[in-house]
C-alpha cells in the first residue's frame, strides 16, 4: 500500500488530477479575480493518504495563503469544502449536520478498509450525475429544521485572516506594519475552541465548534403564540434593499390565503396579514429562524394589536420583561407650560426687572413697497421750531439719565454691566 510520490505502484492511476478545487464561498474570498498555483501530486491528503493535486491562493488583501488540505474524493464523500472541511450547502461542521439530518456514516480508519470503503465510493461517484451528495448523505432528508436555524448564509471572510505572530507575542517582532502577521493577543489556551484538527472534522468526532453549535441549537429561542386571538399578522423584518413584494408572497402563499403585504421600505420590515389565524401559525412555526431570502436570514414576529401599543404608550420606560429603565441623569427636565393668555403674562423677552423701564418693541421690517415711519426723536419736526406750543426735543443718547434705559444692554442691574459704559458716574 505504498502511496509515496516516488512509488510506482498501480496505486499511482488512483491519484488524483484535478483542473479545480471545491470549495466554499468563504475558502474563495471575496475578490472576483483570482490566482491560484497549481501543483500536480503535490501532496497526500490527510484523510485517505493518496497524492492529490494541491491549489494554493491568497483570498483577499491582509489574508494569509490558503491550500486544499484533502483530495476530491474525500470531499465529495462527505460534500465539504476541500480546505475548511465545512458543508458546502449549510456552512456547519460534519458532526452537526449528521445530528440534524439523523445520518452516522462511519467511515474506516485502517488503511485497508479504508482504502477499499474510498474505491467503494469512487465508483458511485462516477455512477451519480455529480449534483446530489454520494452514500448514506444522498439518502438522508432534504433539510432540518435546527440545520435552518443554524446555518451560515453569508460569507464568514473573518476566518481568513492571517495567523498570530508569535515573534510580537514574545516582544521581538521587528517587522512592524510590514508584518503578514497578525498582532493581537492569543486566545486561552485552555479554551476548547483552541484545539481542533482535521481529521476529528471529518469523521465528525471531538469536533469543538460542533459542540458549541450544538448546544446554541439546545438554547435558541422560540416564538409563543400570542394571547390575543384575533392577531393574523406577522412581521418579517431585516428585508434589506432587495426583498421584494412578490418574494414574500411566493414564500408565505403556501400557508394560506394571504389577505395584505405592507412592506415598510424605509425601516426595511413588512407587515403580512393572513385571512386565518391558522395560516398565520403555520408560517410562524415553518419560517421562525428559518426563512432565507435572497441570501438573507429574515426576522420574524407576531404582529402586535391595538391595544397592547397603547398599553406600552401607558407603560412608557417599562421593558417587556416588566423591568422599569431608570432615568438618564443629565438630561433637561420638562418644559414650563405655556401662559394662558397675553394679558395674564406680559411678553418680558430679555428677564428684565420690574423697576426698569419698557423695552422698545421692534417690529418686523415691512413689506417691500411700503413707506415705514421713522423711529421717534429722528423724524421731521411735527411743529415749528419757533412756535410755543411745540414739545421739547428729546435729549441725544448720551445726555439721557442712567435710569430711563431703552435697551437690555443698557440696564445697570444687570450681571456684568459697568456704570462708565451706562453713562454713570
């Protein structure tokens, strides 16, 4: 069973030659133009020990170098990415996606059955049209409900990013920014998700991530029919820019008679109301933490009635939990209530005191076209300068007694004046 670059052994026309890898949308990375370096039988794979060609490529800018870690074979036997060892249809470690679909493939660990369970495999794999998954998965059921609620439906590119350098970790990395490396601080090493491998991945065993996802599926909430009866809506929110009216409606038909669609662009939501309260149970139990559009996973909720928005108006700064939101200090208390009437409250617009004289009220400057009157003391003199019964010419600004005060700014009480600017003493 000799499976070494340099043996010349009929094993050698088992070895793999490939034009493409398979992979996830993740493992790829986001940029459209990519270079990948192929290498013929470059290395063994890490699951059944036979030559494979290798690809190797950079997913993004500030990623690290990625390479496919297992053959073809392995990939299709299982339906995962070639280097992540993720389901290429659910994005989720072999072990949970055979704990919801109810699957236990026991693949052989020694190399003789093992070898003869992977020619086993290959020849189905040529037999099948290559667009369903191979073996007991081929014969599972389509989806899971907790595989819906679980599963990844955009691209994780975070799992790219470059290692961490342990040359910083210790104090001596000289690089700088220059370094490929990440500069950050490790994670605990007594962390379980701080010790994973390949091959418990594949075979579904001791799988960290698969435990932690396992037992979020064990603790994820679920949606309680409301008390109100007459409640047919449902409100589907996180609809983005794409979702459309027919959309929804091709998804939500199949419960029922749907009576109205309201969708609310601006806050991205929608509002449907079905014809029964059955039907609107229904889309509830079939489409909670499950309903994917456009590449997106869409929030929904029961509507909310009448009167239970007018009893959060009454309850105003009470959670749903009943918990009442204590105040934030610092914020401005509440607005004095406007005067009853103009004669109860006369207009004092600068908080002058009551010893000082009235404020000149100025009015808006009138409409262009009409002649406005001069101010007193500026305007022509109504009676002859030499007649007796003229009034006296009022006294110029500066020669006015401190106490007669026109403007606010001329008021002596008030904070900061000074009596050689008022014209006193």
């Amino acid at each position: 069973m000799a499976t070494s670059l340099g043996s010349n052994t009929y094993n050698r026309q088992n070895w793999e030659d490939s034009d493409f890898p398979i992979l996830c949308q993740t493992c790829l990375g986001e940029n459209p133009y990519i270079r990948m370096t192929k290498e013929k039988f470059g290395k063994e794979c890490k699951i059944c020990a036979r030559p494979f060609t290798v690809f190797r490529w950079c997913p993004g800018v500030r990623m690290r170098f990625k390479k496919t870690e297992v053959c073809q074979t392995c990939s299709k036997m299982k339906n995962v990415c070639q280097t992540c060892l993720l389901d290429l249809e659910y994005g989720l470690p072999i072990q949970v996606r055979d704990t919801g679909l109810s699957v236990k493939d026991e693949v052989p660990r020694s190399d003789v059955n093992k070898e003869y369970y992977t020619q086993n495999m290959e020849r189905e794999i040529a037999n099948s049209d290559g667009t369903r998954p191979v073996g007991l998965l081929g014969k599972a059921p389509s989806s899971s409900d907790m595989l819906l609620k679980l599963a990844r439906t955009t691209p994780y590119y975070k799992r790219n990013r470059p290692h961490i350098c342990s040359f910083w970790v210790k104090g001596e990395c000289k690089r700088g920014e220059e370094c490929p490396y990440r500069h950050e601080k490790p994670t605990d090493p007594d962390d379980p998700l701080a010790d994973q491998n390949i091959k418990d991945r594949f075979y579904g065993v001791n799988d960290p991530v698969a435990d932690k996802l396992l037992k979020r599926a064990t603790t994820m909430p679920r949606l309680d029919l409301p008390e109100d009866k007459t409640i047919t809506t449902l409100y589907i929110g996180g609809l983005g820019e794409n979702v459309t009216d027919s959309e929804l409606r091709n998804h939500f038909y199949q419960f029922g008679e749907i009576r109205t669609i309201t969708i609310v662009q601006r806050q991205q939501c929608a509002f449907i109301q079905f014809a029964t309260r059955q039907a609107a149970e229904t889309a509830a139990e079939k489409s909670f933490n499950k309903l994917i559009i456009n590449g997106r996973r869409l929030n929904v909720k029961w509507g909310r009635s009448q009167a239970s928005r007018g009893k959060e108006r009454e309850n105003d700064g009470v959670t749903e939990s009943g918990i009442r939101l204590e105040p934030v200090p610092g914020l401005p208390g509440a607005l004095p209530p406007p005067p009853v009437s103009d004669e109860d409250s006369p207009a004092n617009y600068f908080n002058l005191g009551p010893t000082s004289s009235p404020v000149i009220n100025m009015g808006l400057p009138p409409p262009p076209g009409v002649a406005m009157p001069p101010p007193p003391g500026f305007g022509p003199p109504m009676f002859h300068a030499m007649d007796h019964m003229a009034p006296p010419m009022p006294p110029p600004m500066a020669m006015r007694p401190p106490g007669q005060v026109h403007y606010p700014s001329q008021d002596p009480q008030r904070m900061g004046a000074h009596a050689s600017r008022l014209g006193g003493p």
